[in-house]
C-alpha cells in the first residue's frame, strides 16, 4: 500500500509520526524518510495509534462542545461526512466520558477544613 500523495494532512501526520518515531528508536533509524527495520515499523505503528488515540479524544470533546454551543447534529455530520446516527454515538460517548469525569472530580471539591482537628 503506497502513501496518497495528494492528501497534505496525510502527507503530514506521516512525517510527525515518523519525527515522534524517532525519538522513541534506541539508535538511529536507517532511512530518515521513513521506516526499514521491524523496530522502525514498530515505532511508526506505536507513534500512529497514539496520534490515532488524541484525535478521537480531540473530535469526541469538538463534538461535545459543538452541541453545548446548539450547534445541531446534522450540521456536524455533514461537516465530517458521518451521519447523524454517528454523531449521536460520538456525542453519546462523548457526554458519558464528560459525565464521569465530572463526577470523579467533584470527589476533590469537598471542604475538608471542618476535619482539621484529627
């Protein structure tokens, strides 16, 4: 499988993750234009399911905060070419994550100055 040439966000999340890649090589890789060895391969791989990871982070939080802000799902789907069943599953995740992140974090917002005598 070749690399699509004529995609530039393509083109450049390829050349980031390779950089990335690099870093987390014991030694140098053989080629700096892209990966040759198993180990390189691996790096390549590694580095692109981590980027693969923040995006969906990073739409998922979009999506939730487009909808705070009423913009309508539709308008969504067609900016990302998914459909509105998409959309909801994304907001759906999206609103379960915010939710249960809000709830751990509210642990931290009591006043414990009432205990200080123990």
């Amino acid at each position: 499988m070749s690399l699509p040439l004529d995609d530039p966000i393509t083109n450049y999340l390829y050349g980031l993750a390779w950089e990335k890649a690099i870093e987390r090589l014991p030694e140098p890789p053989q080629s700096t234009s892209g990966p040759v060895t198993k180990e390189e391969h691996l790096a390549l791989i590694s580095t692109l399911a981590d980027f693969s990871s923040g995006i969906e982070t990073n739409i998922l939080t979009a999506t939730y905060y487009a909808c705070q802000f009423e913009v309508s799902q539709a308008e969504i789907g067609r900016a990302c070419g998914i459909s509105r069943q998409a959309v909801r599953q994304r907001l759906a995740r999206a609103t379960a994550i915010q939710e249960e992140r809000k709830r751990q974090y509210s642990y931290l917002d009591y006043d414990y100055e009432e205990y200080d005598d123990y």
